[in-house]
C-alpha cells in the first residue's frame, strides 16, 4: 500500500527522500489558504519566492507583488496576505509574487519533490480525491511557524491522514498523531485552536475573519500545483488515475 506521512516542520525535511513523493504543502494560516483562494478566484499564477529582495525584484519587473512578515503586510508591497486579498477580482488572469514568513519558504525547502501541490482546508475534498488516485507515496508538509510545530497546520495534515485512510498507510508516528489530533478537533476546529500561538498572533492584528475563513472546508475545487516555479490550477481532469 502507498505510504503517507507528516513533517511538522521545513526543519525536519532533510530527513525525507522528496524526490519520489509528492509533497501537499500546508500553511493553514494562511498562505496556502491565500493561494487557494486565488487561483480559484481567477489568478493565473502565483510565483512563490522565500525572501522580500526577490519578491520586490519581481514588483520591479512589472508583477504584482504580494509579501507578509510577522503577520502583517511588509512595506512596498501590493498585497498583503489575507485571503480576501487574494479573491479580488482585479487580479484574474494576472501573475503574481509571493513571500511569506513561512508557507512560501516551506515550498522553496520541497522544492526537489516528485511534485509539489498546496493543501488548505479550502480546497479538502478536491485535494483527497485527487491524491485517493495518485500512485507515489505522499508527504505533508507543515509550514509551522519559524522552524516550529503548529496547531492548525498539524490538523489539516491529519485530515488528509484520516481521509485517505482506504489508500494510504501512515508511515510513522507523525502521521498517526496528526490524524488522531484531527479527529479529537474536528467538530469544531475553531474552537480547537482558539489557544494556538498564531491565532492568538493574527488576534492581536484583528483579523478573525481571515482564521474563520481559512478553516472553512470546501469552498473551491481547485488543486494549486508548482510548475516551472509557478503554483497554476491543475487541470484535474488530466491528473486522475
Ligand atoms: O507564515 C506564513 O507564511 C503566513 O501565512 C503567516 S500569516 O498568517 O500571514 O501571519
């Protein structure tokens, strides 16, 4: 059976062989929240770059250019790193640059998979029916925050876990943790997280809407995946089986 399993942190990548496996990328809060939303909402491509110098190297080529640091929207830039941002209408059918504190580093650090494709509960169910068909064991990576462990990305990988359960098997320890940490939390993830380090974080900046939204199972059915180092929609129709 294909193997599935969880690294809580860009920290412990070294430790995993990418180069066989495709790798979901998850930043919950709210990274890969935003580049879901999206690309569902019109946007052509998303490059991803881990540093503010090469995001504004890309604004000054002629991109938009959207960078976060600590929460909040670094200066000089043209979006922030709110989902909202993201669904704007304006910016359908355009390229955009992307840095965050640490979803956009966490897919640099992926960058040798098999494949790279970005997870958020925004985009569940589409997510799991396309990896129920794929034949190469599959990694979560979680973003965390700052080489650490965090609460939310950990449960999204657990719901993959437990959604996936008729194909794959976990691989280790991690992935049964984050699965079981998923259902303990399931029925109200808000609830759950309501004490985690990063939403206590975007608390203090005000933007609950923004962690109410992120944890929002299923509002699109779109999959984001890396090619040539561009996050575009995947055409899913041609992906499956
Ligand atoms: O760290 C990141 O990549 C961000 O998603 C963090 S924040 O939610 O914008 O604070």
């Amino acid at each position: 059976m294909k193997k599935i399993d969880v690294c809580f942190s860009p920290e412990l990548l070294h430790l995993y062989d990418l180069q066989h496996r495709v790798v979901v990328v998850v930043d919950i809060l709210r990274a890969t929240s935003c580049i879901t939303a999206g690309i569902a909402c019109g946007i052509k491509s998303i490059i991803p770059v881990a540093s503010l110098d090469e995001c504004k190297k890309l604004q000054q080529q002629g991109l938009l250019a959207g960078a976060e640091r600590d929460g909040k929207k670094a200066e000089g830039f043209d979006l922030g790193n709110s989902p909202f941002d993201y669904m704007d209408d304006r910016l359908r059918g355009k390229t955009i640059a992307m840095t965050t504190t640490n979803g956009t580093q966490a897919i640099e650090g992926a960058k040798n998979a098999y494949q790279i494709v970005i997870g958020s509960f925004l985009n569940l169910s589409t997510l799991v029916n396309f990896l129920s068909t794929q034949e190469r064991d599959l990694l979560v990576l979680c973003a965390g925050w700052k080489g650490k462990f965090n609460l939310e990305d950990t449960l999204f990988a657990g719901a993959l876990v437990e959604n996936l359960l008729e194909h794959f098997e976990s691989e280790d320890d991690a992935a049964l943790a984050a699965g079981k940490l998923y259902l303990l939390a399931k029925s109200d993830l808000l609830s759950f997280i309501s004490n985690s380090s990063h939403v206590n974080r975007l608390k203090r900046l005000n933007i609950e809407k923004d962690i109410e939204f992120c944890l929002k199972p299923d509002q699109f059915e779109v999959i984001p995946i890396l090619q040539n180092g561009q996050l575009i929609k995947l055409d899913i129709v041609n992906h499956l089986g």
